[in-house]
C-alpha cells in the first residue's frame, strides 16, 4: 500500500488546513493545542503576503540607491538559512550589495568582518524571531558600537530588523531609529518562515525574484489542499514519515550543484520538528553518494533533479535496485518557494506519521541553560577526562589512556543504525571541513554508519533538537580550539571567544545528561587543527 493512502483515508490533509491540532495528538484547548494552533501561519504565508512585497522592494531600492554594497546579516536558523539558499541559487544581481550571512559566534569569522568593515557603505539586517536570541543580539551589540563610532548620528540607517512583533528587538530597532522594521507574522515558527519576510527582505536586498519566490509557493500551496497522490507535499511527508517508523531514519536527501545549499534548510527543517520523544528523521545531506554496500539498512532517500541538473541516476538506480526506500522528485529552480513550501508542508505531515509535534523544540533550551551557567561560572573546561596527548586533549565519560583510544571506544560503540555527528566549533575553513570529511568517508567504509556534520553554533538552532531528543543512536564528536584573538562584547562580562566556548561545552554537558555517548575533542593553540584531527582518527581507526 503506498505510504500516502491511510493518511488520504484519514483526511489529514483537510484537516491540517482547517487547523486540527489532533493531527499531532493534541486536543485544540490543550497547552500543546493553543501552542500548535500558533504556529501554523506559514500555510497562509504564500498568499496572505503578497502585500507586503511592495513595501519590501520599495526598501531594498532605496537602500540599493544609497550605495550600499555589502549586507551582513545577523540571524540563527529559520532566520538565515533560506537566505543562504537564495543567494547559492539566484546569485547576487548585478548592481545589488552582496550578502554575507554571519550566524555564528566564531571569533575569526567576527573579528574578520570588524576588519572589512566599510561603514557608508554596509548595511545589517539583524533578523530574530524572539528578538533576544544571543548570537545575533551579541553580535549587534558589536557593530552598533563600530558602526556608530564610524558614521555618528545616522547610524541606524545602516540597519534594518525582522522580528515578530512586541520582542526586544523590535524595540531596541525603533529607539534606534534603524532604516526600517519589518514585523513578521507572529504564527510562524522560525524554521517554517522561509516565504515570510525572513526570507523576502534578503532575497530583495541581493536582486532574488521574490515575487516569483512568492507565487511558486502559492502554486504549491495550492497544490498541497489536494486530498490525493498529486499532492507533492503529502507523498514527501508520508514517504519520510513511515520510512522512519519502518527504521529508515537516515533520510539521505541527495541533491544536485545548483541545489546543494537547500540541505541545510532541509536539515534544519526536518531534524529540528521531528527529532523529539526518542523518535524522528535525521537528514543527511552532504555526503558524496556511494554504492548499495556502503550503506547500512537505516537508510532511505529522496533525489531531486532540475531543469538544469540531476543527481548520478545510475547510483540512485542502483540504491532502489538494492532495495533502500527511494523517492525522486524533480522541480525547477525558478520554483524555489514551490519546493519551500513542499518540505514545510511535508514536514509537517511527517510529525504526524512519527507521531511528534513537529512545531516545537524541547531539548533546544537546555543547551542554552548549561551555556548560561557556564558564563556565569566563568568556567568552560568542564567534563570528565581529560585524556591529553600533545596538542590533542579528549573530555568524554567514554574510557581511555589516550586521545586515540577514547575515540577508538566510542567507534567501537557503533551498532546498526547508530550514526556520528561532527559537531564543530572550529573555524568554518576548507582544509578542517574537508580534512572532516575525509574522516566522515573512512567511517562509511568501516562501518556503514550515516555521519553528519554541523557547525557551532548554528547546528543547536537545527539538527542539536535531533541528537538530544531523537532516538538514542548518536555518538557525537564536539570538536573546539583556542581562539587567536578574543573580542569582547559590548555590555557582556564576557568575550566571543568565551561565548562560544560556552556553547560548545554546555552542549556536549546536554548531550551527556541525555546520556549520549559524547567526546569533547580539544585542539590547542597553534596546532594545524586539519592535521591534527586526521592523525586522531587515523590512530582510532588502525
């Protein structure tokens, strides 16, 4: 029987689209009810702001007539991802300000743009949902002070805010006289907020076709009220759903070059709403595609072609013909907000087949709370261990006299349909990214196991809901250094470098309390970190 046929018999898709909580096991005046019924205006999105795309292009002309040629914008998640998509896909027009997406506490990615900085001409776009998430409050606490002692009384024309409305942030853009506002719908949750203004004011401010953005999504909107097999966002969602309860929870979304930045948006997406209550979808989004026998049978996948490229078939034939679940699907590039708004909406028919919330994340805070501590204490060295060997020091409860045997322990504790996650607080540079996924395709080899990788911080605004509250199966590699400079932030008692160093121990803290099997891997100062980590591994792994 094809996975969609219980769910038409069972009318979900009208359902959803009249607001029946009960699709996610919640009664409608319930908590979790209200909650849910708060979050459901991305079904609206497509259509109900159509309006507001004037209001949009009439602010990113005048700030293209202002002769500003640099955007930074300073966000986490739902709020910056689906612009990094726009600019991988559409490209920056001609005559429009690049864009550069700055969501991070990384001292070197920081410190890098307060040395770029051209004041008259670069313009911050500070997005937040809550309005106080700390990365990008932090972040604008930095450059307000340069840019203002730079440019003087009309800095806030060199800023614009998206938030919802009523949050600090909104606040703080109005008594600072920022170039302008944009209050986003307040029903839509950051990861479903890809066709709100999260996404239409930097997909304008770089030259993006938002309207054609817009209308894609309305296209496809209303495509997915259809109570039968055309609706493209029902199969994905009853495809990823029943393959998860089945045991296929490695959803290997593979992709071809001019899509490639749309998995983390789906990463994101998927790992975040349904990683919950030991169950869920984990994404994989990134790894180079291999042969039947490379794979464990946790494994499903879905391929998307283009009208411009395709995935290698024969590869993807050959994974079908081995018996893995494989979905293709095939859009255009020009229907970027279709696709948005089918994974939305399949994502949220997935919560309803694994039987999770797909619109909250509970385990995301508690991460927060242990960096707040931290901070507190002034204390980020935390955790049992360490095993030291040179430059290379370990912090885990897993045992070893050595760097090379915890590692070792912790691979060795693989089983079927476990995976590993490279959780990275190094800097975001080619040689430690690429040395990471020489290691990530040694351990496929080995032992079948799907890997991922994620960047610190963005990764707790995405898959870290997974690792802490999906099912038991991860073993995790928290992976931090020392940082060259430390550059403080204004009215904090604390520097980036020690924030983020935070982070990362108040998550591998988390992951540890859930009872995950965590390493804390420790690069010291002036130490090839690329280098370093392939000699770990390579000693783990003889």
């Amino acid at each position: 029987m094809p996975a969609a046929d219980p769910l038409i018999h069972q009318h979900l898709v009208s359902r959803i689209w009249r607001r029946d909580t009960r699709v996610w096991a919640a009664e409608p005046d319930s908590e979790a009810g209200r909650a849910i019924a708060n979050r459901l205006g991305w079904l609206d999105v497509p259509t109900g702001l159509q309006p507001e795309l004037a209001r949009v292009q009439a602010v990113a002309d005048e700030v293209r007539g202002d002769g500003i040629d640099v955007v930074y914008l300073l966000g986490m998640g739902g709020s910056s991802l689906c612009a990094e998509v726009m600019r991988a896909v559409y490209g920056v027009k001609p005559g429009h300000p690049s864009l550069v997406v700055l969501d991070t506490t990384d001292e070197a990615a920081i410190a890098g743009a307060v040395r770029r900085l051209d004041p008259p001409k670069t313009l911050f776009l500070v997005a937040s949902k809550s309005g106080a998430t700390i990365e990008p409050a932090s972040m604008e606490k930095l450059f307000w002070q340069h840019m203002s002692l730079r440019v003087g009384p009309g800095t806030g024309r060199h800023f614009i805010a998206v938030s919802d409305p009523g949050t600090d942030l909104a606040h703080l853009a109005t008594e600072r006289r920022y170039r302008h506002v944009f209050l986003n719908p307040p029903d839509i949750g950051g990861r479903f907020s890809a066709l709100s203004l999260f996404g239409l004011v930097p997909g304008a401010l770089i030259g993006a076709p938002i309207d054609e953005l817009l209308a894609g999504g309305a296209a496809m909107c209303e495509g997915c009220r259809q109570e039968n097999h055309q609706n493209a966002g029902l199969e994905l969602g009853a495809f990823v759903g029943s393959a998860a309860n089945a045991g296929h929870d490695k959803l290997t979304v593979v992709l071809p070059p001019s899509l490639r930045a749309l998995g983390l948006w789906i990463e994101q997406l998927v790992a975040e709403s349904t990683g919950k209550q030991g169950r869920g979808s984990l994404p994989i989004v990134d790894e180079p595609l291999g042969r039947p026998d490379q794979y464990g049978d946790d494994r499903c996948f879905v391929s998307i072609s283009t009208d411009r490229d395709a995935p290698d078939r024969s590869r993807v034939d050959a994974l079908e013909a081995a018996g893995f679940p494989v979905l293709r699907l095939s859009t255009r590039l020009d229907g970027l907000g279709a696709e948005f708004f089918r994974w939305e909406f399949a994502t949220a028919i997935a919560g309803a087949v694994i039987g999770v919330n797909p619109f909250d994340e509970p385990n995301v805070a508690e991460a927060k709370e242990k960096t707040r501590a931290l901070l507190e204490r002034s204390s980020a060295d935390a955790g049992a261990g360490p095993a030291a060997t040179g430059a290379v020091s370990v912090y885990s409860r897993l045992h070893g006299p050595t760097p090379g045997d915890v590692v070792r322990t912790a691979l060795e504790s693989l089983r079927p349909r476990d995976y590993v996650a490279f959780l990275s607080y190094l800097p975001a540079e080619p040689e430690i990214e690429g040395a990471i996924a020489r290691i990530r395709e040694a351990i496929r080899a080995r032992t079948r196991s799907a890997t991922t990788f994620g960047i610190g911080p963005r990764y707790l605004h995405s898959t870290g809901q997974y690792h802490k509250g999906g099912p038991d199966t991860v073993v995790a590699f928290v992976i931090t250094g020392e940082d060259a400079t430390s550059t403080p932030i204004p009215d904090a008692p604390y520097t980036f470098a020690q924030l983020k160093r935070a982070q990362a121990v108040g998550d591998a803290q988390t992951l540890d309390a859930h009872g995950r099997r965590t390493v804390r891997i420790h690069i010291g100062r002036d130490t090839d970190a690329a280098s370093a980590l392939q000699e770990l591994f390579a000693d783990a792994m003889k």
